[in-house]
C-alpha cells in the first residue's frame, strides 16, 4: 500500500520533530503504508525486507547525489564524488583502494592509540562530579581517533573540529562557499601537499592517499582532500552519537550497566544491541533507475528514496514482537541490522566506530564502575537533527 498525499505520510524524514520522536510515526507507517510519498517525487521505506532490498540492488537503485532527498535537486556541487555518491564500476574500485586503510589487521594497529585517546579524555573526569557524556566524551574520542587516523598533526585537531562541528550542523546541505567547509577543504589540501612533496612513511590515510599502492592511478589534490573530509564528516558525529546513545540505554536501566559489570564478555552484545536499536544514522537514500514496483508501490527513473535504517531495525517482522526494546538477550543472527548501511555501500568505517566504543566502555566499566544517570536527568531530542538521533546531553554522575 502506498501514501501519496504528503500530509498523510506517517512520517517525513526532513521533519526534525518527527526525527525526534520517531518510534510511533515509524510503527504506523510499516503497518500501514510501508512505502508513502511524504514530499513529491519522494518515497519513505520503512520494513526491514524493503530496506535490505534496495541496499542490495545498486543497478536499479542509485547512490549517485544522494545527499540532496528533494525530488529532483542535486547535491552540493561538490568537486569530486565522495564514495557514497558513486555506483559500480567507480565505486568498486574507489572502496577497494580505500578498504586497505580499515583491513583487520590495521584497525587491530589502532587500537592503542584509541586507548590513550580515551584514558586522555577520562582523566578530566572526576568521580562524583557531575560529567555530560556527548560533549565531554562522545565528540571528543571520535574526533580525535580520526585526525590521528588521517595522520593530522595534533596541535591543529581543535580548530579542525570547530569547521567540522560547523558542517554537521548542516548536513546534508552542504554549501561549497561555506566558510567552514572552504577552511577544512584548504587545510586538507596544503596537508596532501606537504606528503605528496615528501618521501612516504606508511603513516596515516592521507599519507597513503598522496602515494598510492603499486598499481593504482594516483590521486588528484582535489580527489584526496575530498576523500578525507568524507572521512572526518563521516566518522564523528555518527560515532559520538553511537557512543551516546549506547551509554543512554545502559544507564537509563541500570541493569543493563550491572550486567556488563559483571560479565564484560557482553560488551560486544551491547554494543550490537545500541546500533539496532538506535540507529546513528537514521536512513540513507537512493534514485530510482529503473521503472518498477517496492511493496506495490510503482516508482519510476528518477524518484528518490529515503530508505529507514532505523525503522528496518525497528521491523518486529524481522526482529520480533520486542524489537522496540533494548535487549542484551537477543539472539545474534536474528534478522538484517542496518545501522551501517548493507551491501556494496556497508559503512567502510564500522569497523572503527565499534573499536572506538568498546574501549570506552570497558574504560568506563574498569574506572568509573558507579556511574549514573545524573538525578533529575531527562532525556531531550538534540534540536534541528534529521539524518542522526542522539540525545541532545547526556548528563551523569561518575
């Protein structure tokens, strides 16, 4: 069954009140018009099956400017095609050129430097002191992971995060002449030159950007910089979000947090269980390329789609009659999660932002074991957000 009258459609993706408080809306458009049009031209997929679905069919299905969901409009002309704005066969080769830097074995080599990331930041706590998770420790450990991941010199990671802070806030209508957007853009620029001019080392992504691997074309300046600001736009705020979200749910019922307690063995759990059941990123969209039909619902070349990772995660088709629940009881392999994408376009940086949030959680497990909700705390939606859902603050007592 399809919605096609936009005050109808159960929910709007660009709405932030409905991006807020998502789970009614959301419930109500998979029992009753699965596919709506919530905007003209504009198509909302919410069921698990529907989700997974598109994902895995990129020839009918494009990612190519994906960022603008407005029937028809074009993303941000930006210089050079990001990874999530290209199909096969450019994305193909683009993801196994950039795949090397989140292998295993790399991702393994990360992790002390992670952990000295996170023992930084929690040295500043205090137990009994009040602390606000997403600003004092959510946004702080990603931002920093990914400028030492990128091999960005240490001394200039503050005021790198003032222009990326600043270019979340807009996402996904990114303007080029932002003065923010031109200051990182430049600044990554003049950092490619400096290793493109200089032997290469083997450290950090950029590094690697500017001298290519035995068989690949090199990289233009205007290729590389626009690569690694994917990277950093990317990677932090979904991940603080991961991790705020994640301490929410601990905390909100502490039983989950005296669990982990006692048994670190389900960190992992927890942390699969945060990403289901709060999606960072909430959906991800596409462009119709072939005419055809989602649910009975005709599309036709060139409608957009705004595809509901969230509400897949939600889908008690898939996942059962307590999918709208947190739970570190449920079975691994149930259905699909979606909160990093799936198919040729699965996140790149998951690998990442689980590593990230398991070292902060064992931290916080190992140092401050007393940790709770601050009193009087209340959760509020972060304002004006409508492709990542976190709460606003996190306040708690450690």
């Amino acid at each position: 069954m399809t919605m096609t009258l936009p005050h109808l459609a159960p929910y709007d993706p660009l709405d932030p009140a409905h991006n807020a408080d998502p789970a009614a809306r959301l419930a109500e458009a998979r029992d009753r018009c699965p596919v709506s049009q919530p905007r003209p031209g504009v198509h909302f997929l919410t069921r698990h099956d529907d989700v997974r679905d598109i994902l895995t069919a990129p020839e009918a299905y494009s990612s190519v400017d994906n960022f603008a969901l407005e029937g028809g409009a074009r993303t941000a002309d930006l210089p050079a095609a990001t990874i999530t704005m290209l199909d096969p066969p450019d994305h193909t080769a683009l993801r196994a050129r950039l795949r090397r830097w989140f292998a295993p074995a790399v991702i393994r080599k990360q992790e002390p430097r992670v952990r000295d990331i996170v023992t930084d930041v929690l040295d500043a706590w205090q137990p009994g002191q009040k602390a606000e998770i997403y600003h004092d420790l959510a946004r702080q450990v990603p931002t920093r992971v990914v400028y030492a991941f990128l091999g960005l010199p240490e001394e200039d990671w503050d005021r790198l995060q003032q222009w990326a802070d600043a270019i979340d806030d807009v996402i996904p209508q990114v303007a080029i002449d932002m003065p923010e957007f031109v200051a990182l853009t430049r600044y990554l620029g003049e950092q490619f030159g400096a290793r493109a001019a200089a032997p290469a080392t083997g450290e950090g992504v950029l590094d690697g950007l500017a001298h290519p691997a035995d068989g690949e074309p090199p990289l233009t300046p205007v290729e590389a910089v626009i690569h690694a600001f994917q990277l950093i736009v990317a990677s932090t705020d979904t991940t603080a979000s991961l991790i705020t979200n994640l301490l929410h749910e601990l905390l909100a019922d502490r039983s989950h947090w005296e669990r982990l307690l006692a048994d670190r063995s389900l960190i992992p759990t927890a942390i699969e269980e945060s990403l289901r059941h709060d999606a960072p990123l909430q959906y991800v969209l596409r462009t119709v390329t072939q005419e055809g039909e989602i649910s009975g619902c005709p599309v036709k070349p060139g409608d957009r789609l705004a595809v509901s990772l969230q509400s897949a995660n939600w889908d008690d088709r898939a996942w059962g009659a307590d999918a709208a629940d947190y739970s570190l009881n449920r079975p691994a392999g149930q259905a699909t999660p979606m909160a990093f994408g799936y198919g040729i376009h699965t996140c790149l940086g998951a690998p990442l932002a689980r590593l990230q949030a398991r070292v902060v959680l064992e931290q916080l497990l190992e140092r401050f074991p007393d940790l709770r909700l601050a009193p009087g705390y209340r959760r509020e939606p972060a304002p004006g957000l409508v492709m990542v859902r976190r709460p606003a603050r996190l306040d708690v007592v450690p």
